[in-house]
C-alpha cells in the first residue's frame, strides 16, 4: 500500500542520519542526503543536508541543497540555502538561492554566486560533483 514505485525508487537518495549524542571528527561525503542532530567537526560534502535544530557542525559545509535549523561554525556553501529561525550560522555564506527566516541568526558575509558573463541564462544550472570515498 506504502511501497514506493520504481521511479521512486531511483530518485530517492541514500540516507545518513548522525543523532544526537554523536561527535564524529572528520570528513564526511555523501551523493545522497546527511541529517545531522549530533556534531561534527570537519568537513561535510553531499547534495543534501539537513541540520536539525541541536545539530552542530564546525567546519566547510558545501550541499547542493541544505536546511539549517542548528549551528554552524565555518563556511557554507550551496545552490539552494533554506536558514531556519533556530539556526546561527557564524561563517560567510555562497549560495545561488538564499531563504532567510526570522530569528535566524547570521554573522559573516552573505554572498552570492555570480554566473561567468557568457554564461547563457536559459542553461540549466550544472550539477554538483562531489567525490565519494569507496568504503570497500
């Protein structure tokens, strides 16, 4: 009854979730998508993040879209930014969309990501590559 299709399927990304209560030193790459509740120190790299409220990162940020609602300590950066009212963020931001909430609280340079001048505006924006360790 609740069973995905198989189109479904396919574009459903893989899931990592850090609860809280976990610390992780180090850097972290995913093609899919990370939600972060517990803290990390390092680099996160993946095409989708969520950082809960509570969660915290200390280090680069870099997702092709991202929904902040905890902390972040360092340099964000992503295509599409949604900045939550419980979230701080202390570090400059570059991002190509930005959506800014209410009591959301920011301190660094907000910047944003200007396409090359020959780039053609009807071209659609290009994907984000990210490297993905072989954990085999």
């Amino acid at each position: 009854m609740f069973a995905m299709s198989r189109k479904a399927q396919k574009r459903a990304m893989p899931l990592s979730i850090i609860g809280p209560g976990c610390e992780i030193t180090g850097d972290l790459f995913s093609g899919g998508e990370i939600h972060l509740a517990g803290k990390v120190i390092g680099t996160i790299r993946c095409q989708k993040l969520v950082v809960l409220k509570g969660g915290r990162l200390t280090g680069l940020m870099v997702a092709e879209q991202a929904s902040l609602q905890g902390t972040i300590e360092g340099q964000v950066s992503g295509c599409s930014l949604d900045i939550g009212g419980t979230a701080e963020i202390k570090g400059d931001i570059f991002c190509d969309r930005l959506s800014l909430q209410r009591g959301a609280k920011c301190s660094g340079k907000i910047n944003r990501r200007e396409a090359a001048p020959d780039d053609n505006k009807d071209t659609p924006p290009a994907t984000l590559m990210l490297p993905v360790p072989n954990l085999a």
